[in-house]
C-alpha cells in the first residue's frame, strides 16, 4: 500500500492506496511545532482505527509546501513506517515539462494537481485549487505546465473581512438565497460566494482566451464544491485530485520509495 501526504499551509491530507483505489484518507491540521512523535501517534492511531498496520506501508510520497515541517515529516516515515519518502521536488520524475521561469518556485502541491488533472482530460486544463491561497493552474495539450494565477484565499479574505472591521459579523459560508443581500449576514455570504464564482468564471474566460478556448476546468480543495455550485466553467470538483497525483508520481518514479 502506498502511503500519500500532502502538506499544505492550513491542513495535511494523508491517503492509503491499494493499487489504484483509494481505500483510507484523513485531514489534520498542519502544525509546524508538532513532533513527530505527536504526528505518528496520530496517525497510529488512525490507522488502528481503520483496520490497517503500518507495516503494510510499501511506499511513501510527499508533497510539501511548508518547508520547516519537511524534516518532522521525513522522521515520521522513517520512525513509524519504515520508509524514507519520495518528496516531490527537483529531480523527481513527473512526467510533465515545467515552462515556469523558474521551476523550483512552483509549489509542490501544484505540479502534482496538473499532473492528476493531465491525466483524466489528455487535453489542455486548468485545476483551480480553494485552499489557503485560491489558485490556477494551465497545462498545455502537450501536458506541459505553463504557469498560474493565485489569489488571496476564501478563508484568507474572510479572516481580513472580520479582523479590519469592527461591525461586520462572523457568518457561516454558504450560498445566500440572492445576490443582492438583504441583511448583513446575506451581503457577506454573496460577496464571498458570488464574489468569488465571478472571479473564477472570469479568470477562466482569459486563461481560455489566451491559451485554448477547449480547455477543460476541475476543481479541488475545501471550498471547490461550494463555488462550482455557482460557476458555470467548472465541469468537475475532486476533494482527492491531490492525493491521486501523489500516486501517479510515484508510480512513475518507479513505486519505489525515497531508499
């Protein structure tokens, strides 16, 4: 079984696969001062949960874009799975030609979403990713990445919304019954929801327009289903896009782990 971590700013997703099948999958938050002791009683204990053992851990891949966890993240496979992990990075084999300026400042997470998202359509994609940062992502028809857009987060501009206002509530994120709110409440929940569909519907008129008008559109990340919902260019939303890169990577690196 194949053991796959993606740590991002906010929370770790972490997924076991049975060949192809994602057969367990949980989300911790990610926290830079945790041990990796405290990591691995976690995950043991996830793992009892489920029915499974450690020592049916094969292999192991990561992708990281919290540097100062990448070491706690690298004991915690040793110590408690028996595996050095592949950590997606330069000289990692992925499959697809990075046309950014400069390659090693794309983050981790992703290349690996392009990559997933290559695999499904063969055909030019954007990945729109909701998590910390809002971010997009175009492959070519070759499948070469070519570059991004990102923007400021939903839970990030949420945040700023409430810590710069002293009136404006803290309000539960879900589609208001109209775009134009009629209580504070429903004018908040437009102006995220609304707001941000018409952000993403935009950027993907322009990436289409400058790049290829076919290009299909998936979506991941916390708050891909609730944008789709309203979007009316995103075709698919998949929670897991990221831990499925993971798997194609490592098995085209040869489904082995780091040694």
């Amino acid at each position: 079984m194949l053991l796959a971590i993606d740590v991002s700013n906010t929370h770790t997703k972490v997924g076991v696969y049975d060949g192809d099948r994602l057969a367990r999958h949980w989300r911790l938050q990610t926290d830079v001062d945790r041990t990796a002791d405290e990591y691995g009683a976690i995950l043991l204990g996830l793992f009892a949960a489920s029915g499974l053992e450690p020592s049916e851990i094969t292999g192991i891949i990561v992708s990281s874009v919290v540097p100062p966890i990448n070491q706690t993240v690298d004991e915690l496979c040793r110590k408690f799975f028996g595996h050095h992990p592949l950590l997606v990075g330069p000289g990692v084999k992925t499959g697809m030609p990075i046309l950014y300026d400069n390659p090693k400042d794309v983050g981790a997470d992703r290349i690996v979403n392009a990559v997933a998202a290559y695999e499904r359509t063969r055909g030019p994609s954007i990945v729109i990713d909701f998590g910390t940062a809002t971010t997009f992502d175009y492959v070519t028809g070759k499948g070469e990445y070519l570059g991004g857009v990102i923007v400021p987060g939903i839970g990030i501009s949420l945040a700023a919304l409430g810590a710069r206002t002293a009136k404006l509530p803290k309000v539960e994120l879900v589609r208001p019954p109209r775009v134009v709110g009629k209580n504070t409440v429903h004018a908040i929940q437009s102006g995220v929801v609304n707001g941000y569909t018409a952000l993403v519907d935009g950027l993907v008129a322009r990436i289409r327009e400058e790049n290829d008008a076919e290009a299909r559109v998936l979506a991941t990340g916390g708050f891909g289903g609730l944008i789709a919902a309203t979007s009316s260019t995103i075709e698919a939303v998949d929670e897991f896009l990221t831990l499925d890169g993971l798997r194609i990577i490592h098995a085209r690196n040869g489904g082995h782990d780091a040694g």
